[in-house]
C-alpha cells in the first residue's frame, strides 16, 4: 500500500478502513509506552485507540494466527552508521529505513489465558536486514540474525547466552549489545522508528462540543487532543511562532490563529474570528466569530456546530512540526458540502508549504471530487494523492488502489462507490409515473 503525501480511504461502513488507521496507532502508543515487557500496547479508555485484548485484533479472532506488518518509510536526512572497527570509515549509509514484525498468542488456544510473543521482528537498512528470531515454541530465547553481504555480527567471548525477547515489538535487548562487539548501531535503527511515530498526529471523528468559555494556564500541547479539546489551548501558545505563507503577491507571517481565521473565511463559514480573554490577563479565554460582514459576534457555541468541528482538523495541519504525518477519521463530519470540498484545499496547502502527510478515512464525494480537480487543474500531481477503496468480499476486508491519471480521472471507480444514485434517480422517476397513472 502506497503512502502519498495525501492519502485517502473510501468504502462502505466496516469495510477495514479504521484498521489500517489502528495499526498506526497501535504502534505508535507502544513507542510511547514506558513498558518495555509488554509486546504491543493495546491501549484503554485514556489512550490513542482501544483495542481489547491480543486476539480481538486478528482475523476472525482465531488466537492461532499472527499479526504482522512490514513498514518502509524515508528519513528526513541521510543515515550513516560508522564502522566500530575503523573509526571514521562508514558501514552503511541510506535514505530509506524498513521494518517488519510477527506478533502471536501463545496461550494453546485459550484467549482468556496466554501472552503475545514477538515470533520475529528485524530491520532493513541499506540493502542490509538485521533482527531477532524466536528460537523455539514455548521458550523466551532468541538468536540475532543478519542479511549483510559484507558483514557478521561478532560475538564476544563467554558462554554464548541465548537472547531475551526483544523490547516491546521493535526494540534490541540491552543483551544484543553486551554479548555482540559490533551491534551498537542497532539503536540508531530502533530510533529512527521511535522518531517516525513521535511524528504521528491523530484526531477522532468525535469531536468536542464547543464550550462558551476555556481554561488555559500557558500549557503547550503537543496536539489537539483525540477529540480535539485542545484546540483552544493549541491556538493560544502557537501565538509567539508566526511562520510565512503566500498571499496574493508576497509573503507574510501568519499566527496558527490567523492561518485558521483566514481558511475559516475562505471556506465561506465566518467572516472574522478570534480567541480572547474574558478580562485582560484572565486565563478564562472565550472564541469569538463573526458570520459575516453586517452580522454581530456571538461566541463559537451560537453559530453552526461545523465551525467547532473543523477548527481542530484545520488547526492540526498547521500546528504539528514539519514533516510530521497526520492521522485523519471523518475530517469532513457536520460540514456542509461545499465547505467538505474545501477541505481537500486545506490538505494540499498542508502538503506544499508544511511537508505534511495526511492520511485521511472518509465518505464524502465532494472531498474526493476537489481532488480530482485540483489533479486536473494541476495544482496536485496524481502521484502526490494515493486513493483507495475499501470493501468486504467474502467476509473479508478487500483494498482497492484507485488509478488516478493526470487529468484527475478514476480509471477503475468502483459500483456504488457512493451509493446507487442512477438507481435512486431511475426509482424515483418510476414512483412518480405510477402515481400519474394511477390519477389518470
């Protein structure tokens, strides 16, 4: 499966679009678990996602099958691991970093009693591949393997211990560094995946009410929260860090308020908005709108309940670091159509000015359709959006790569992609014709 800077997902209710979002997620609050036993962290109520129990994760819940994935992502800067034994000499160097892990349930079938066991788990950098092997049934020993033309791990001398289970699903041992000469550059690897998912950003399709007035003490949040709570609370501490953006002929410098007030304005929905103390230096703070020119402000709670909803996904594309990737679910809920078209203009200038992946899940047409155009105006390349659909063939999650040309044209747009509307136009026609010949 191809990421894109934009990448987006179709399909019909529970056709395993959210999955591909949860295992991002999955691995992502296991590189932010302090537990280092625990293979994969599945979460509870205060996390990312809830995901019950190991076997609840996999295919039918048959607890005799695995879970395994294998991710390939680029760097942000070129690799290079040196020699430890020619200091100064380089023993690999890439752009390009991989990652692929088998996770099972040992518990002779019983999902009630049993634990997750990393069966393998290994990376793959410049050509090369180095992991950890489980070395037999029932038993938490491991060998370290590599797949180096050029290259052999050298062990130290003394008793050859077999290895413990690797550190949560993709982390070496401290062992592998003890008993090996040369495997400390292993850590740059496990690294580089914790770096990856420090830059993985997500916001829920249930969103917060808007509130009539916000708490804010001088916090800093590293996101809008899972429901986007912290929206308020973003757009106050980004007021010190204007970035540049292009307008009309020049350059200017742009609060995150006012990139947000400026999008909300264009996207048709307000004419002015701002968040302001309820009295000077008070941390109580109220967001203030105005619907249009001639209309009087009112707060946030008295205009339409799609403004709160999309200020966060707005937000977000703006507030995480460059380069950071953003999990999007249903971005274009209670939003009327024009403005769900709209937001396909928020994340291409996401994308071009902040380095940003999106990878959104959604069922609006009218979002698909802006990015068809945008590819035929050529303001997106076809290769910059990768666009799937999901559906159930069989009792399983089927994904279908849609062919985007150059024109913005769906080669391969699939039956009833939304919806049979020939069919409701050519029933309500017929509906029509029977209750005109019944008058006649």
């Amino acid at each position: 499966m191809r990421l894109a800077p934009i990448t987006a997902l179709f399909g019909s209710n529970s056709s395993g679009k959210t999955s591909l979002l949860q295992l991002l997620l999955l691995l992502k609050q296991t590189t932010d678990s302090p537990d280092r036993a625990q293979a994969l962290s599945l979460g509870d109520e205060r996390s990312l996602v809830e995901l019950g129990t190991f076997p609840d994760l996999l295919f039918a819940h048959d607890p005799a099958s695995a879970l395994a994935w294998e991710l390939t992502w680029q760097l942000p800067a070129s690799l290079k691991i040196e020699d430890p034994a020619h200091r100064g000499m380089t023993l690999f160097q890439g752009e390009t970093v991989g990652f692929s892990a088998a996770v099972d349930w040992q518990g002779n079938g019983d999902q009630s009693r049993g634990r997750t066991v990393v069966r393998n788990m290994g990376y793959r950098f410049a050509g090369q591949e180095f992991g950890m092997r489980l070395k037999a049934e029932g038993r938490a020993e491991y060998d370290l393997y590599c797949q180096a033309p050029n290259f052999e791990f050298v062990r130290t001398r003394g008793r050859a211990w077999s290895l413990p289970p690797p550190v949560k699903c993709y982390g070496f041992p401290d062992q592998v560094r003890a008993y090996y000469q040369n495997a400390g550059f292993l850590s740059d690897l496990e690294l580089e995946l914790e770096k990856l998912f420090s830059r993985v950003f997500y916001l829920g399709p249930l969103r917060d009410y808007p509130q009539r007035q916000y708490t804010w003490a001088g916090a800093e949040p590293a996101d809008m929260g899972r429901r986007g709570e912290r929206v308020v609370d973003a757009l106050l501490a980004a007021r010190e860090n204007a970035t540049p953006i292009s307008r009309g002929r020049g350059r200017k410098r742009l609060t995150l308020e006012e990139r947000v007030a400026t999008w909300l304005k264009d996207l048709g929905l307000i004419e002015r908005f701002e968040v302001r103390p309820v009295t000077p230096g008070s941390k109580l703070f109220q967001v203030w709108v105005q619907r249009s020119p001639a209309s009087p402000e009112v707060l946030i709670t008295d205009v339409g309940f799609g403004v709160s909803q999309i200020l966060p996904v707005i937000a977000l594309c703006y507030y995480v670091p460059e380069g950071s990737t953003i999990l999007l679910e249903q971005p274009e809920i209670h939003l009327h159509p024009r403005v769900q078209a709209g937001l396909a203009d928020v994340f291409i200038d996401a994308i071009k000015t902040r380095n940003v992946q999106i990878i959104l899940e959604s069922h609006s047409e009218h979002l698909l359709r802006r990015l068809q155009r945008r590819v035929a105006e050529e303001k997106l390349l076809p290769t910059q959006a990768a666009l799937y659909f999901c559906r159930i063939v069989k009792g399983e999650s089927r994904l279908e790569s849609l062919r985007l040309d150059s024109f913005g044209n769906i080669g391969n747009w699939p039956e009833d992609f939304f919806g049979d509307q020939f069919g409701e136009l050519a029933a309500t026609q017929e509906a029509k014709l029977n209750r005109m010949a019944k008058k006649a």
